[in-house]
C-alpha cells in the first residue's frame, strides 16, 4: 500500500486507523479471488463427475439385474463397481486437477492439492452410485446435475443464504451440509491451505 513513512510514528491514531486496513487489503483480495476460483472449479467438477459416474451403474443395468437373477452375491458386485469407478474417476480428477494447477498455481504442496481434488471425485462418486438406484433411468442425469450443483452451491459456505458463519452456528446445518455438499470440504480445504501459507497477520 501507499503509506506515507510518518504514518508508522505517528501517534494520531484515527490517521493509523484509517491505515491500517490497507495493510491486509492484499490478504481481502486474495479470499474473494481463491473462494471465487474454489467455488467454481468444486461445482463443476462435482457436476461433471457426477454425470460420469453415473454412467457406471446406468449402463450396466441389465448386468446388475441377471446377477440379482442369478443369485450371485450383489454384494461383490457393488465391490467390484465401487473399485472400478473409484480409479477411473481418480485418475480423470488428477488430469482436471493438473489443469486447474496451470491455470491458478497453488501455495501449497502438490499433494495436499492433489488429495484436496481426490477427496472431491470420492464424495461425489458415492452420491452418483446412490443415485440410479433410487432414481428412474430416464431421470438420472437430470436429478444428479440438479443434486450437485443446487447443493453444491447453496451449501458451499461461499454463497448465501448459508455462508461458513451460518454452518458452524448450527450442528444440523453442519451436518446436513457435510453430506450433500460435495464442494464444501474442497473449497474450505483450499482456501485454509492457501491461507496458512500466507505469511504471518494476513488476516
């Protein structure tokens, strides 16, 4: 900021207090942009690997139905789709995390960002296998793009009506938003890493 140096020994403190702010301006502008930059890249890439996943159970339907015929144990194969979906959908996450490294460089370590986008597709994975067994074919995509990004975000702790003050107010908000918020977590997660590598009283 520009800050006349008699500024630092004066004793006039109404002047230092109308200073003062400047000093963590910097600090202000970096949450607006980061949260925005969160924000954005969590709803989509829920909403995008959502759609994916849904794809698995959706079109393997009929498999599903003559392994429930057949008697074999539904069990194993639930296992076998849950292990399937969770390295495709791992590895498709770390590419659309190695894009959102080029476009926005990160403070922190490669492999909290890394962990940071992996814990994302996880969440979001589990809700798109919950989802067509409770939801007609024909609707799925519908109802999974409209689940993630409405709850996405209204629960991001980002937007209103329910900012982080009014999550951590209130233990059902909390909860209820920790299990139908698939961008919640990402965002939080980045923007407290980001912030603890700020160097020391950047607000």
């Amino acid at each position: 900021p520009n800050i006349p140096f008699d500024t630092f020994y004066s004793i006039d403190l109404t002047r230092m207090g109308e200073k003062l702010p400047e000093f963590f301006k910097y600090s202000l502008n970096s949450y607006r942009s980061l949260s925005e930059y969160a924000m954005k890249m969590g709803v989509v890439l829920s909403v995008l690997i959502g759609l994916t996943a849904t794809k698995i159970l959706t079109s393997k339907r009929i498999e599903f139905f003559r392994e429930a015929e057949s008697g074999y144990n539904l069990n194993a194969y639930f296992l076998a789709v849950n292990i399937m979906s969770t390295i495709e959908q791992g590895l498709q996450v770390v590419i659309a995390a190695c894009v959102g490294l080029w476009l926005k460089n990160t403070t922190t370590s490669i492999e909290n960002y890394l962990l940071n986008y992996l814990m994302l597709s996880w969440h979001c994975v589990s809700w798109a296998l919950l989802l067509p067994l409770i939801i007609p074919r024909q609707n799925v995509v519908l109802v999974t793009g409209l689940f993630m990004s409405l709850f996405g975000l209204l629960f991001s702790g980002v937007l209103s009506p329910v900012e982080y003050e009014d999550l951590y107010a209130s233990a059902e908000t909390e909860i209820f938003s920790a299990f139908v918020s698939s961008p919640r977590f990402f965002i939080e997660t980045m923007i407290v890493s980001e912030y603890r590598c700020l160097p020391a009283q950047s607000g």
